[in-house]
C-alpha cells in the first residue's frame, strides 16, 4: 500500500497544479454566478477525477501479467508509452508558448463566468477528460497494476489521490466562501500569475512526470 501511494503522490500532485481547472476556478469565484457555481463545479470535477482515476486502474487490470521471466514487461512497455506522450504533450505545449504572442485567458473561459450550476457541474466534469488528465491517471492506474491491492486498498488510494488531485480546486472554493470579502484581491493575483506562468509550469510538469513514468516503465521490464 505504502509503494502504491509513493508511486501515485507525485502523479496527482502534477494533476493538481494542472492550470486550466484552477484558471476556472478563479473565473468562476470571481464571476456574479459564483455563490451558485462554485460548489457545483467543485463536484462536478471531483467526481470526475475519481472516476476517470478508477476507470484506469480498472482498465489496467486488462493488461497481461504472464509468469515468465519478466511478468511486468506488458506493464512496463505502457507505462513508456504512456511517459512518452506526456513528454511530447510538454513539447507541444512549449511550441505552443513559443508562438503564442498575447497569453492569458483563452477565449473559451470567458464564457464560464455566466456559467450557472448544472454547465458548472458539467463543466467540472468535462475537465477531468482532457488529455493530460487522462494519461495523468492513465499512469497512476498502471502504476499500481501489479501491487495485488485488496477492495479497501484501492478504495483508499482513490480517495487519497483525488483529494490530493483536486486539492487546487477545493482550497480557493472553500477559502472564498470562508472569506468571500477578503477572496477578490488573491483571487485576481492568483489569476494574473497563472496567466503569465501558465505555459512555462505546465511544460515542466509534463516533462518532469513524462520522464519519471519512463523510468518507472523501465524498471519493470
């Protein structure tokens, strides 16, 4: 259980500093609808990062474990290729950055703050299948595919990774309802900052992650 968790920790946590959930989150707090979005998207993408998360693992269970010499060499090889497209996601998102002149919130967003709670909800959802989301999980669930956890291990691991996860997204939402009339001022400083960073930490992440989920294909052929 201990190897399982230190092995998915650094993979959610490179899902929880994802910008684009946290960029929402921000609009959403900061838009007139955001009493009435904010706990909606808030469970709209917990849900789905839990459920895209045990989709994964569920579909890593398909993967073949014969016993050979080398019985995780099938683990192994999909965990490669699984590393490899994040770390040409992370050179396309750095080309992209090269040639995007004007950064800042893409057109789309701005549509999120008339947003009310069931698109919210929706769109919270609809995050967590985004395609750094999914090879993000898709690497957590294999993972773990050869730790013969029990029901309530996996249980655990799911609820351990999607806090962590979606601990970006909780944080501002609950602060905020907390503390609605300090919120504005760190919100708009959160908003700026990830706006002008957006490029340049999303292409590390996704390199840095890329390479260790290599590594840990690696070790198990």
């Amino acid at each position: 259980m201990a190897d399982a968790l230190g092995r998915v920790l650094p993979l959610a946590v490179a899902l929880a500093i994802s910008s684009v959930p946290i960029l929402v989150t921000i609009l959403i707090l900061l838009s007139p609808n955001s009493r009435r979005s904010a706990f909606p998207f808030l469970i709209g993408f917990v849900v789905g990062v839990a459920g895209v998360f045990t989709g994964c693992i569920a579909l890593a269970q398909v993967i073949p474990t014969p016993v050979v010499k080398h019985p995780q060499s099938a683990l192994g090889i999909a965990l490669i290729v699984i590393g490899a497209a994040l770390v040409v996601l992370a050179v396309v998102s750095g080309v992209q950055a090269m040639h995007n002149q004007s950064p800042g919130v893409p057109k789309w967003m701005n549509i999120v703050t008339r947003f009310g709670p069931l698109r919210s909800a929706g769109l919270g959802l609809l995050l967590c299948f985004r395609p750094k989301s999914i090879l993000i999980c898709a690497a957590a669930g294999l993972s773990v595919r050869g730790d013969r956890l029990s029901p309530g291990e996996l249980t655990v691991l799911v609820l351990v990774f999607t806090l962590l996860a979606t601990s970006t997204v909780i944080a501002p939402i609950v602060i905020a309802a907390a503390s609605p009339q300090h919120a504005q001022s760190w919100l708009q400083a959160m908003r700026h900052w990830i706006e002008k960073n957006n490029a340049t930490v999303t292409t590390l992440i996704l390199l840095i992650i890329g390479v260790v989920v290599i590594g840990d294909g690696i070790t198990r052929l």
